[in-house]
C-alpha cells in the first residue's frame, strides 16, 4: 500500500477526513486485540479446543460485545491501514480479506458449537458475530 498510495501515486489522494478515520479505526483495532488475549487466556491464531488448559467458554469483557473481537480488530485494521494511506487497492484487498475472515468464522463456530460445551448457549447471550446490529 505504501508503494502504491505514496510511492508511484496510484491512488488519488483521500480526504483528510478519510485518513483521520483510518487512524482511529486502527486504534480500535488496536484496543480489540490486546482486549481478546486479555480478556481471553485460551485465545490462539489456531482454531482448536485446548482440552489439555480445559478450555471454557468466554463470556466477558469484549467477547460480551461481540463473539470474534480479534477478528473485529483484525478488519478495522485492515479497513484503517488503506484509509490512512490513501489507497483504493488496499481498500479492494481489505473486501477479499473481510470475506475470507468471515467465511472462517462460520467454519470456527461450527466447531465451537460442537466441541465446547456451554458455546452454544453463548451464541444466545451474545447474538452478534462480528459486527453488532449486523451479523
């Protein structure tokens, strides 16, 4: 993005507006990654249950907002680096990525609901995946 926004100048510039908002959406992000592994020792980039930690459902802090709040952190980074920058093609990656991440949560949660007992009932208490209101 660097070399494509600022470098060969591929990107019109973006609105001071635009890259204001793309700060603060990366101090959220920020703010929701460090949150998710303190709010949550069993937090890993792996999708597995940590039988051998007895691995138990999370249900507070920002997992009471929402169900994946890295993965919300990991888009408003995703979203705020572009916005920041300047750059449309960043902003075109950020779409394929925010999909996959979303395609890899429906995988995540089949498996939770199956294999973590009391996910489930979480999914009941916290109705939103990611994005509150939304999904």
């Amino acid at each position: 993005m660097p070399l494509e926004a600022k470098r060969f100048g591929l990107s019109a510039g973006f609105p001071l507006w635009l890259k204001f908002t793309g700060g603060v959406s990366l101090a959220g992000s920020a703010f929701l990654f460090f949150r998710s592994y303190a709010d949550n020792t069993f937090l890993s980039p792996l999708v597995r249950i940590q039988r051998d930690r007895e691995q138990q459902v999370v249900s507070t802090g920002v997992y009471g907002f929402v169900r994946h709040p890295m993965y919300l952190g990991a888009i408003l980074m995703f979203f705020g680096a572009p916005l920041l920058l300047g750059s449309w093609y960043g902003l075109l990656a950020t779409l394929a990525l925010t999909a996959l991440l979303m395609v890899r949560i429906l995988g995540e949660e089949e498996m939770l609901a199956r294999e973590l007992e009391g996910y489930r009932e979480y999914t009941q208490k916290v109705r939103y995946r990611l994005f509150p209101g939304i999904w």
